[in-house]
C-alpha cells in the first residue's frame, strides 16, 4: 500500500478491492502511528482545515 492510496479512500470514501486485501505484515504499534500520522498530516495540508 502507499499513503497517496489510503488518502485518496478516506476523501472519496471509496476503497478499492486490492487496497482493502493488502496484507501490512505484523502489526507494529509505533509504524502503524508514525505512518497514521504522516497520512492524517497529508490529509489536513491537502484539504486546509478540518471542523469538527
């Protein structure tokens, strides 16, 4: 997987098949957060702002 892929599902809400079948490997928690929040930074610089 690669995080423009994961970022183009969460803003259209449309995941593909072969996304959603990737396997990550063993879960690591620290990759898992470093690689959440590169993805969520992307994601906040791309759309400006976010309300909640």
């Amino acid at each position: 997987y690669t995080p423009p892929e994961i970022v183009q599902a969460v803003q259209t809400g449309e995941c593909s098949g072969d996304l959603a079948a990737k396997d990550l490997g063993p879960f690591c928690y620290s990759r898992w957060l470093t690689c959440e929040n590169h993805i969520l930074r992307l994601y906040v610089s791309q759309t400006g702002n976010l309300e909640f």
